[in-house]
C-alpha cells in the first residue's frame, strides 16, 4: 500500500474510531484531561528523535547507484510521514484544546464527538509510527555500516 493510502486509511479509522471512544470518557475525570498533553508530549520527544535520525541519516558509505536512490527516496517518504503525522497530532491536540464535546443528532441516535479523545488517538497512531520507523532506519543504518565494513576487508 503507498504512502499516502495508507496515511488515509490510517487517518480515516483512527477518526471513526474516536465516535466509537468519545462516549465513554468521564469528562470530570481529572485523569482523562491529563492523558491527552502528555501522550502528545510524548508523540512530540518521539517525532524529535524520529527526525533526527532521518535527518542525519549519513548514506554515503552506499556505493550502488541504484541502493542510494532507492533509501534516499525511502528516507525522503519517512521524513515526509513524520512531518505529516505530527502536524495531525498538533492540529487535532490544538482543537482539542478548543473545541468541546459535542453531539450530534442522527436519525433514531445521537453520536457524540469529543476532540480530546481524536486528539489522543491521533498522538497514539503517531507515536507507533515515529518509535517503529526510527527503529527501522536505525537498523538500515547499523546494516549499511555492516556491508561497508565487509565489503572494505
């Protein structure tokens, strides 16, 4: 799946998903306030480290055309993805701050909607994402600089 069709479908779950959970937060539950800046803090550190490890990504030791291309492309997508998922994180952490609770009539029900809970969601999807892309690329990091010293000998 590319890129992009996987950030909408991620993206288009982790919504509904938050008309599923919005009825059962406690809204005078001082817990449940806290929950979402903190898993955003955290979501922000990871994006951090994240993007410093796809930032000083150092590919110079690839010697094949072809490899270098392909992981600065891939380096280039991941970068790009961090970027994109954590403005998602800061927008809907930002609305959460803003917009309050609200129900919305349909037909024979009423959907409730609570931004806190696409807020956290959306820090939760993030984090995951920045913790097992930065793991990935700093494997493809340790096995670029273990070819480069095999290939040397």
């Amino acid at each position: 799946m590319q890129t992009k069709t996987k950030w909408v479908v991620i993206s288009s779950i982790t919504f509904l998903l938050s008309f599923i959970l919005s009825p059962f937060l406690n809204q005078e539950d001082k817990m449940n306030q806290a929950i979402v800046p903190t898993i955003y803090t955290l979501s922000g550190i990871m994006f951090s480290i994240g993007m410093g490890i796809a930032c000083t990504f150092n590919p110079s030791q690839i010697r094949n055309d072809q490899v270098f291309q392909r992981v600065k492309k891939n380096i280039t997508n991941v970068r790009n993805t961090f970027l994109m998922y954590f403005m998602l994180s800061t927008v809907t952490f930002l609305a959460s701050q803003i917009l309050v609770r609200s129900y919305i009539p349909v037909v024979n029900f009423t959907l409730t909607f609570d931004p806190k809970i696409l807020a956290l969601l959306f820090s939760i999807v993030s984090l995951v994402y920045f913790i097992v892309n930065f793991l990935t690329i700093q494997k493809l990091v340790f096995d670029i600089a273990e070819r480069a010293m095999n290939e040397s000998k």
